[in-house]
C-alpha cells in the first residue's frame, strides 16, 4: 500500500486518531494489525501518529477489518484524502462530514490552549443556555433533537479542563464587545457571564478582557483564533507541531508552518498585554452580570 509525506500534518494526525482507536476497540494489538495488513509494527506507529498520508482504499481496509460503521469509513476515507493536500482549508460539509470534527480531536489532545474571541464568548466557556441560542441561529432548519445533540456536544467538550489526569491549560482573551453583545437577551447574558466568571477561577484557566479603550491592539488585525500546544514526550520533543485554528462562515483553516505560529505568538503575546488583569477582567465580568440582572 502507497504512502507519501506530503501535505498538512492536522488531517494526518485526526485520521491516525481514529484508526488507532479503531484498532483498540476492534481489540487489535499494533502487532496484530500489522500483520494482517502486511505492514512492519513502525509503519502502524507512523499511521496512528500521522507522519504518514494514507490512500482512501487504504483506509477503506482498515475500516472493514476493523468493523467500523459505514458512515464513519466514508468520512475517513475522504479524510484521507486530504492528508495529500498542500494546504489545509477545510470547508464544512463539502467531503468530510461536519460531524467529523477536525477541531475537537486536535482540541482533547491539547496540553495548552491559547484561545482570542472578539466577536462570541469561547466554546469551552459557553453554558448552556447561551450555546443554544448560537447554535439554533447557526442551524434554522435542523430539528430540536438535533440542536440538543450539538449542545451536548459543544458542553461534553469543556470536560477537558476539569478533567482529574493533565486538564487542559487554558488562556482566553476576549475583545470586552464580547462580553457587552446581548446574545439571548438579559437573562441569558447574564447567566453566561457568571458562568464565565466561576470558569476564570479554575487553577487551569487565565481570563483576560481587552476594553475598549486598548484602542487598535494585535487583535483588531489578526482577528479570533485559537492556537494549539501539545504534550512534549517527556525528553523535550513533542508530540505533536502547534496547529493555529481560524474559523469563518463557511469553513476553518488550519495553520502550522513555523512563521504563522510565530506571527500569531506574537499577536497573542501583544493582545495579552493589552488586556486587562485577570482581577480587572473578573471583576469587570462581574460587573456587566451585575447591569444585566437588573435589566
């Protein structure tokens, strides 16, 4: 079977993760699978860590031996397909299905996330309340199980910074439009922004606002994205490269050269500086709670 090096590392690594926990509950051990698929244990090693592309009939195999479900080997398999391309847009809904989430994977993996917001309060710090007001806006025509189903997930996802073994570290700086913009009214906002406050107490998480009075910082010109960092392997060298997420309208991009994460160190370096403290920004959190629940 054909491999090759070239192309993004992210979808790489999100499809190494899948078949590796394919593998596992299809209670293969990496000798095992290596021999049935002809292959020498490093290339299994180099598949399920994504230094390696693979061919969709490759992986269209591995999924039928494994016993995965239809859909998710259609999904795979186009995600396997991009583990060829040079550069890394991902448009949702065009191959690989939107509930193959890229971004969740690399999310859990991370040992420390960096995250600007200038426009809706991050996902990891949404409550309930306040995601399903974005999430009914964001899909008018799916049905309320479904909505639920996003909810679930997007709050299933904040486990990882209350976690008991290696909880995410977390820095989040918001643009203070962010925390004024009245998403759901009120009540909604209001709710939102104590959960916000109670998240910002967490030893694993540093909350920052940027008022409006920081004038033209980093921010205004990189606009909101969310910067990756993972586990080293315990003799300095990591796990993973640091991935930059930028999401729009109708797709995200993933970044990873060695000069983007550079230029947007910086930016997040420069945003962080012109933030106020992390006691400031509770407090002024706490303030705008405060204005809300007696609207």
């Amino acid at each position: 079977m054909a491999e090759g090096r070239t192309g993004s590392t992210v979808p790489r690594r999100q499809l190494g993760r899948y078949l590796r926990k394919l593998r596992e509950e299809a209670r293969f051990t990496v000798y095992a699978a290596a021999r049935k698929f002809e292959w020498s244990e490093a290339k299994m090693w180099r598949i399920e860590t994504g230094q390696t592309s693979l061919r969709s009939l490759d992986v269209k195999v591995m999924c039928e031996v494994y016993g995965a479900p239809a859909d998710l080997s259609e999904g795979l398999m186009a995600l396997a397909k991009e583990t060829k391309s040079k550069g890394w847009w991902h448009p949702y809904g065009d191959l690989i299905p939107e509930w193959l989430d890229l971004f969740i994977g690399l999310e859990e993996a991370a040992s420390h996330i960096t995250w600007y917001e200038d426009v809706l309060i991050p996902g990891l710090l949404q409550c309930a309340e306040y995601a399903r007001v974005i999430i009914h806006a964001d899909n008018p025509d799916k049905s309320e199980e479904e909505i639920e189903r996003r909810i679930h997930v997007r709050l299933a996802r904040q486990a990882l910074l209350t976690r008991a073994t290696d909880p995410t570290t977390l820095h989040v700086a918001l643009n203070e439009a962010v925390i004024r913009r009245p998403v759901g009214g009120p009540e909604v906002m209001a709710t939102q922004l104590r959960h916000l406050v109670a998240a910002g107490q967490l030893p694993n998480v540093s909350l920052r606002v940027v008022p409006f009075g920081a004038g033209l910082f980093p921010g205004v010109l990189s606009g909101p994205f969310v910067m990756l960092r993972f586990p080293d392997m315990g003799d300095g060298r990591i796990t993973e490269p640091p991935t930059v997420y930028a999401d729009c309208y109708t797709g995200a991009l993933y970044l990873e050269k060695p000069h983007e994460i550079e230029r947007y160190d910086g930016a997040f370096k420069g945003i962080w500086e012109s933030a106020l403290s992390e006691e400031q920004s509770q407090r002024l959190i706490s303030e705008v709670a405060g204005s809300y629940e007696e609207a």
